[in-house]
C-alpha cells in the first residue's frame, strides 16, 4: 500500500458494520499474534462481529460517544471508538475513554494512527471531557510506543481481563486534554 497524506475522518454509520468488523479482526489477528493465544485469533470470525457492530452504531449516545472512521477513498482503514470511562474510579462525566482504535495492519505506521487519535480526542474534548483514558494490553510494546509518543502517560491503573476465557493483563493511560 503506498503512503497515505490526509486520509479523510469521518463519524461511522451502520452500514459501516461490515468493514468495521474486518478492521477488527484482522487488527486483532496482527496485532496480538504472540500476545494472545494463536486458537482464539485464529478462531475470530469477521461475520460474527457483524451483528455486534450494528447493534453498538444503532445505540450510540452520539452526544457522548461515538465510532470514527479514516479513510482515503471508499475502503475503511480503521477505526476509534469513544464514550465516558467505564472504570468505577473515575468520573464518567469528566474522564472520557478511547475503548478501540484498530487499523488494518498495512496502514500501519503512515500516521494514519496519530490522525484518528487527534480526532478522536478532539471529539472527546468536544463532549465536554477533562481527561481521557484507555486500556492497552500490557505486553502490546508497539502500542504503548504510540500512546506514550502521543502524550499518553500509564497512570498506575492495573487489571486482568479474563472474559474471553484467558488472562489479558491491561495497563491505563491517562491524557489531560485542553
């Protein structure tokens, strides 16, 4: 893929559901090969995640929240989705929460990145948020690379997600935003 300059941002709609499940997928495929036991990456399935996708688009709080999409024609690249903190020690009116930002893996280190997650943020500040914050798999090096450069900083939070039937042990970042 050759090198994309400015590639558009826009708020996703549902019948964005099908490639949003790809990008997630396939980014989760790549990106935690080696992170997360290979059966369950093998195992992700782009139409099961269709159904999720559509449901989640159709019951956004856009006011509060909301699924960016980038891209430099018609073919998605990724994706960042935002609302307030689920975590119980923080203010869910104050502290906004990057829940996913995944990009297909060849659009990987183009700044296409570092864009959605400006406008994203932007998006966040716009809602009314002071801080916000996001959960990164702690042995994901590459990712908390491109946090930390962004101005992220790990806040000391700590947890262990087991839903999917394996430990993910997850570290917080936190951002002041202006």
């Amino acid at each position: 893929m050759t090198a994309v300059t400015r590639p558009s941002v826009r708020a996703a709609t549902v019948r964005d559901a099908a490639a949003l499940a790809a990008i997630h997928v396939r980014s989760w495929q790549a990106a935690y090969a080696g992170l997360l036991p290979q059966d369950y990456l093998d195992r992700l399935d782009t139409p099961d995640r269709i159904e999720r996708w559509q449901r989640t688009l159709s019951a956004t709080d856009w006011s509060r929240s909301g699924v960016m999409v980038v891209h430099p024609g018609r073919e998605l690249l990724g994706f960042a989705r935002f609302g307030p903190t689920r975590d119980e020690d923080d203010n869910d009116g104050k502290v906004g929460e990057i829940r996913a930002i995944y990009l297909l893996p060849e659009a990987w280190g183009q700044g296409i990145g570092k864009r959605l997650m400006c406008i994203a943020l932007a998006r966040i500040t716009a809602a009314g948020y002071s801080q916000a914050t996001l959960w990164v798999l702690q042995s994901n090096a590459r990712a908390r690379r491109f946090y930390e450069t962004g101005g992220w900083v790990h806040d000391g939070g700590l947890k262990c997600d087991d839903s999917l039937g394996f430990p993910m042990h997850e570290v917080r970042y936190r951002k002041q935003l202006s």
